[in-house]
C-alpha cells in the first residue's frame, strides 16, 4: 500500500507543477508577441551593442539626405523651400545624433576604450572627436537661420555651403566608425560584457528618449522626408549608363550573330 501511496503522490506532483510551469511560462499563452510559432525569441527583439550604434548611423544618414537634397534646391529656388522641414532635421540630428549618439554612446563608452587598446583604429579618435565638435557647429549654424519664415538668396547659399559640408564631413566619418572603430571596439570586450554594455545603451535611450526613442526617430525623419517628396525610394534609382560602343555593334548584328543574352 505504501509503495502504491507513493507513486500516486509523485504522480500528482508532476501533473501540479507542470500546471505551475506552464502558468508561469510567457510562451504557453496566446498573443505572446515576444514569441514565434517554435516557442523561441524573435531575432528582431535582440539588438547587439554595434548594431545598435550602427542603425542609429541610419536615421543620421537620412537626415544627410535631406541636407543634400536640399541644398540642390536651395539654389535652384530658395524661396520655394520652407525653413521648418531643416529646422526639424537639425534638431533631430541634435538630440538623436550629438547628444545622445555622439555623446552618451562613443565618447563615453567606445571612444576611450578604443584610445585604450591602440593600433591603427586608436589613431582616428581625436580627428572623430573634433569632427563631432564641428559638426555641432554646423548644426547650431543650420537651427540658427532656419529659424526665420524664408531664405534670401545670399542665406540660401551659404546655408547649401554648410549642409554639404556636414554631409561631405559626417559621411566619411560614419563610415570609418563603421569599418574601422566599432570592430576594433568589440574586440576589446568579451560576450558577457558586450551584452551588458548593450543592455546600458538601451537604458540610456529609455532615459534620454522614453521606451521607443529609436523607432521615434525613424518616424521623425520618415515624415520629414514625406514633407519634401523624399520619401519615395524609387526616385534615387540611377538612370541606366550610356550605351557602349560594343552594344551599339551588337545592337546592329544580324540576329543570327548577336551574342545569347
């Protein structure tokens, strides 16, 4: 009897905590939105460190964009450009770019730790540090005369000067942080501590921006492209290159002597 007394308790006990686990377990339940069909984590909701940093050198990109297409039509017809659009993009770059990126992220946490482990990546730090300094500079330049209802002709060119100059700038620069500085700043960590390091950055961007300041960002410079008819993708296709001399010939062949395509 005690035999049969106890394999019915151990019975019971497996059946009770399996309940208790399954209560407790996120991916039993329905609508679970942190989790696939498998049970497993959806890859989109683990964001490393680089990643991060890199995708934020995304919107900044697209705020160069709008700098660029601007300024081709600042002098084309700069009363026919309203001033809010670039005073939306400046102060996006401002606190999404300089304040946050620039200077809550890489100098804080990737530039001295990349002074640190030397070599050639080590040698880019002061010019990056200097870069970022001019570029708020230029930004403080583009909030200040952007402030106004109309350009002159004489603002509106060197406002188109400027903002060539931070994209020409902030171009390169983004690109060797990309090759050249994050790569060699994640060699100087172990896993456990670029996890760690990420779960601060997104700690510091709930602090600084609230729980979705990247996705905020991205709606920010997606309505303000809209603004200015930049927001079609399709429009920055390249046109097909001149016609060679060789196609030309091919072209003219007799059908029975072309080339199979």
């Amino acid at each position: 009897m005690d035999v049969i007394r106890r394999q019915w308790l151990a019975a019971a006990c497996s059946v009770g905590a399996g309940v208790v686990l399954m209560g407790c377990n996120p991916s039993a339940g329905d609508g679970d939105e942190e989790s696939d069909k498998s049970g497993g984590k959806p890859a989109a909701s683990e964001v490393s460190a680089p990643e991060d940093l890199m995708r934020e050198h995304g919107v900044l990109r697209r705020a160069l964009l709008v700098y660029q297409e601007t300024a081709v039509k600042l002098r084309a017809a700069a009363g026919a450009v309203e001033p809010e659009a670039l005073q939306k993009t400046a102060k996006l770059f401002r606190v999404f770019g300089e304040e946050y990126h620039e200077q809550k992220l890489e100098e804080v946490h990737i530039f001295p730790a990349v002074q640190k482990g030397g070599g050639l990546a080590a040698a880019y730090i002061g010019v990056l540090t200097a870069q970022h300094q001019r570029g708020r500079e230029l930004t403080d330049y583009i909030l200040s005369v952007t402030a106004g209802e109309k350009f002159s002709a004489i603002t509106a060119e060197t406002l188109a000067r400027v903002m060539e100059s931070l994209v020409r700038m902030y171009e390169h620069h983004a690109a060797i942080e990309d090759t050249i500085i994050f790569p060699a700043w994640k060699q100087t960590m172990t896993l456990e501590q670029m996890d760690a390091l990420g779960e601060k950055f997104e700690e510091i961007e709930v602090q600084q921006f609230g729980k979705d300041g990247y996705e905020a960002a991205v709606k920010r410079i997606g309505d303000i492209e809209a603004s200015l008819g930049l927001a079609d993708l399709g429009q920055f296709t390249a046109p097909p290159p001149p016609e060679t001399k060789e196609a030309k010939a091919e072209k003219n062949k007799p059908d029975a002597e072309k080339k199979p395509q």
